[in-house]
C-alpha cells in the first residue's frame, strides 16, 4: 500500500479528485463548493503530474493543490454563488384552486374568516372586500391560505 503511494501519486490524486467531485455532486447535491474547488483541484493537479508540469511529490502535490484550490475558489465563488441563489418561483395549481363556494363571513385581506375544506380550517384572504352570502372561487392557495374572488 505504501508502495503504491508513493510511486503514483498521480493516480492517487485523480482517483481521490474523483471521489471528491462525485461525493460533492451525487451526495451533497453542489451544497458545499468548496469540495467541488477542492476535487477540482486534486484531478487538476494529478493530471499536471501525469504529463509531466509537476515533480510526483507529495511537497509538490500540496502546493499545488493549495494554490489550485485557492485560485478556483477565488475565481469561482462568486459566481457559483449567484447560481446557487438564484430561485425560481412556481405557481402550482392545486385539485382545490378554482373551487366554487359561498362564504359565510366578510372575506378582506387580513384573513380572519375562515372556511373547512376536506376537514382542514382554511383562512380566507381577498384583495378586494367580499360580503358574505356571495359565490366565490379559488384563484390561488398558500400554506393555509385560500385566495378568493367573487364570481
């Protein structure tokens, strides 16, 4: 096992740069980047070893990889980071949105009626005010929210 330690470090580096990348991507889901600079950084620097760039030492596979992974982290961060926040918001209709009923109290903005459907108390929510006694229809659900309009 030393033997081949020391004798292949180049492999050694890619097989671990490997590992690295494929722990960060399928496990981590890209959570974490800085597996994914440091992964980069070892099949980087391993393959520098294979064709001859870099001494297959391990002196130099820690500067180098130390210096790899610092210039892929400064150059990288940011802009993984803008990838990483960028979000995207999705309206899903649900079995319920477009639902007919009439309501019992006054419906507003600030949701104090309330109505039970499929046995869950629901609040009720408008932009505009509604009277009780009117038809309306849900145009859209939040967590326990249902947004109604007047038919």
């Amino acid at each position: 096992m030393d033997f081949i330690l020391q004798s292949d470090i180049a492999n050694v580096l890619l097989i671990l740069g490997i590992a690295v990348l494929i722990l960060e991507s399928v496990v981590l889901g890209f959570s974490t980047v800085v597996l994914l600079f440091l992964g980069l950084s070892l099949v980087l620097t391993g393959l520098g070893m294979k064709i001859g760039l870099l001494e297959a030492t391990y002196v130099a596979a820690l500067w180098s990889n130390t210096l790899v992974t610092s210039v892929l982290a400064f150059s990288l961060w940011k802009p993984l980071r803008r990838m990483q926040s960028k979000v995207e918001v999705q309206n899903i209709d649900s079995d319920f949105a477009k639902e007919t009923f009439v309501i019992t109290t006054d419906v507003d903005i600030r949701g104090e009626s309330t109505h039970l459907y499929s046995g869950i108390k629901w609040k009720l929510k408008s932009h505009q005010p509604i009277k009780s006694g009117t038809m309306v229809k849900v145009v859209k659900t939040d967590v326990g929210v249902m947004w109604v309009e007047a038919l």
